[in-house]
C-alpha cells in the first residue's frame, strides 16, 4: 500500500460521514416501536430475504473480481465471496431450524433489480464499484445488522447470536475493504466527485429497495 495521504483520509472520513447522515431515519426495514410480534415477523422477513441478498453478494463479487486489476484490492475479495456464501448457508440452515424452507421465499422483485444492476457495473471503475458497495452499502448494512441484533435479542436470542458472531465481524471487514480502497484510489478532486456520485447512487437504490421491502413485509407477503 501506498503511504497514507491525509488529504485522502480527510475525504474517506468525509465520505463516510455523509452516507452516515443520509442513513439517518431511513433504515425502515424494522420497526423498533412496532408490537412485539410485529417486530417478531419484520425480523423474520429480514432473514428470508437476507438469504436472498447474501447469495447474491456471493454472485456478485464473483462477477466483479475478474474487473477489479488493482492487486491490493483484488486479493481481499475472494475471502469475501466466500464469506457471503457461508453467510447464505448459516441463514439457510437458521431459517429450517424454524421451520421455514428458506427456498420457498420469492425474493422482492426491487432486490433483484438491484442485484442485477450492481452486476451489470462490474465495467465500472474498481473506485465507483467498491465505493458503492464495499463502502457505502456494506457500511450501511453493519448499521442494519446492529439494529437487527439489538431489536432481536430479546424475540430470537439464538438468531441474534448467529448475527453477531457469525456475520456482523465479516461484514466489518468488508466496509474496511472498501475503505481500503478509496483510500488507495480517490487520490484526486475528480476520482473523489465520481466516489461521492456512486455512493449517492447506491444509498438512493438501496433505501428504495428498503421501502419496498418494509411495504411487503406490512402486507405479509
Ligand atoms: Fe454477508
Ligand atoms: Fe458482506
């Protein structure tokens, strides 16, 4: 890795400080006031469709590690791919110790799209990619994961548990690995303005998918 440029750093804190404050009440996928058993489905709508975007992580770092040239980048991907996976198979295996079959859930057609469309961005720029989901979007989630934990704990303390040791830790390093790598690759005005649209970019889909996602979890669908 390059030495450190505190120019950089100063924006990567920046960065993150603005997608920390957009996220700020838009996290409406649960409910912290909600009734007891309201909370209790909205959190197991959460882990249907969580084995959903975490296979799909999986599928979509794959697609992604053949376009990313940067060496330093590229090596930390790999352990990610299999960590999403490993994360879609414990949520799996928790969904059947419920009794629910995990493969039965038809995902919300705004994940899929999203999905689909991170994929299609694999020719974008390692910076704009990463920036988007490594940086904003997973930090997004670990914000996600600690309110799913907290409101969890006292409905489902064995789910909680699996979140909390199991894939919030590994959902950490992958928000680092995005930090990472605008750290080594927003090193100019330029590159840091196309780091800022791709984030503003992602946070806008993704809290769109959040609004659909809590909107079908309200119908029970
Ligand atoms: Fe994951
Ligand atoms: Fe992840």
């Amino acid at each position: 890795m390059p030495t450190r440029d505190p120019e950089v750093e100063r924006f990567v804190k920046e960065l993150a400080a603005e997608n920390r404050a957009f996220w700020v009440d838009r996290d409406v996928r649960l409910d912290p006031g909600a009734h007891r058993e309201v909370l209790r489905s909205q959190i197991r709508y959460r882990m249907r469709q969580g084995v959903y975007n975490e296979l799909r992580s999986a599928e979509l770092i794959a697609a992604w590690i053949p376009y990313v040239k940067e060496r330093e980048i590229r090596e930390l991907l790999p352990r990610q791919l299999d960590d999403e996976q490993r994360h879609y198979q414990l949520l799996r295996k928790r969904l059947r110790d419920l009794a629910e079959d995990p493969d039965a859930y038809e995902p919300l057609p705004e994940w899929v799209a999203l999905f689909d469309w991170l994929v299609a961005c694999r020719s974008r720029s390692t910076l704009e990619k990463l920036a988007m989901f490594q940086f904003a979007g997973e930090t997004q989630s670990c914000e996600g994961f600690e309110t799913l934990i907290r409101l969890a704990e006292p409905l489902d303390p064995e789910t909680a548990h699996l979140y909390r040791t199991q894939i919030l830790p590994d959902e950490y390093r992958h928000a680092a690995i995005g930090r990472q790598a605008l750290l080594l690759l927003a090193d100019t005005p330029e590159r840091q303005r196309q780091a800022r649209e791709a984030c503003r970019e992602i946070n806008e889909r993704v809290f769109a998918a959040y609004r659909s996602h809590r909107t079908r979890a309200d119908r029970g669908a």
